[in-house]
C-alpha cells in the first residue's frame, strides 16, 4: 500500500494548516472544533516549516500551565517535520512515525504540501491490505 492510495480513501479535505504566529488557543480551539490531532504550520499552505499536535499542548501545558495558551505556534512546534512521499510504502511510513515517536507525517510532492496522513490512517490501511490477503489465501487453500 502506497501513501497516495491512503490519501484516495481519506479523502479530500485538504491539510489544516495555521499560520506562524497563531497562538496556542487557536490551535487548540482547531484540532478540538475539526476533531484532529495536528496542524502544519505553514506561511502559504504549500511549504510545512513545521507541525503541533495535541501531544505538544498537553507536555506544554504539564510545565507551564495555562499560561502557554497565549504562547505563539512558533514556541511550540517542530519545526521541520519528517514529511514523506506519496510513493511511500505504508510499512516506511509506520516504520518512521514509530521509530520517531510522532502521530502525523505532511505529504510533500516537490517541496509542496500534498496531504497529510496519521499513524490512524496507516494503520487502517495495513490492516485492509492484511485482511484481503488472509481472503485471498484462504480463497487459494480453499480452491476458490
């Protein structure tokens, strides 16, 4: 399974970027309102300088409190975001984001945002991929 395929089935909703600036309560209020996990952060939607997840909000506000909610995207994000290609295996892309620890990869397609999948998505479709070959064995074993 290739990412381009995992993007077909997700669909096309496009990327939810925030602009470099966006304080923290705004994004909060984003993934909470559009029920995600993550942004790119983005001056053109095209070029992802970098990325917040809940995951950082959360560890943000453990050490700092409340107060990190009028801190700016900037403060908080990783900037430069392991991204892959939409000719990536789905096994590569799960091998990284496990071995990275990190739930969301940006798509980029020469230097510009295409997509963006969740460790969610590709598992999902590893586990299609595995059920249709366990039907097709079964469908071999069983002379069909």
């Amino acid at each position: 399974m290739l990412v381009h395929q995992i993007l077909k089935a997700k669909g096309d909703d496009g990327v939810v970027t925030v602009k470099p600036g966006t304080l923290i309560s705004e994004v909060a209020q984003i993934l909470a309102e559009r029920r995600i996990g993550g942004v790119v952060v983005s001056k053109d939607g095209q070029v992802a300088t970098g990325i917040i997840s809940e995951r950082d909000i959360v560890r943000a506000l453990a050490v700092k409190g409340a107060t990190c909610m009028h801190e700016n995207v900037d403060d908080m994000m990783t900037r430069n975001p392991v991204c892959c290609a939409r000719n990536d295996t789905a096994d590569d892309v799960l091998t990284r984001m496990t071995e990275g620890r990190f739930r969301h990869m940006p798509v980029v397609e020469e230097g510009v945002l295409v997509g963006i999948v969740t460790i969610g998505d590709v598992v999902k479709a590893r586990l299609q991929e595995l059920a249709m070959e366990k039907d097709a064995l079964q469908g071999m074993i069983m002379g069909h």
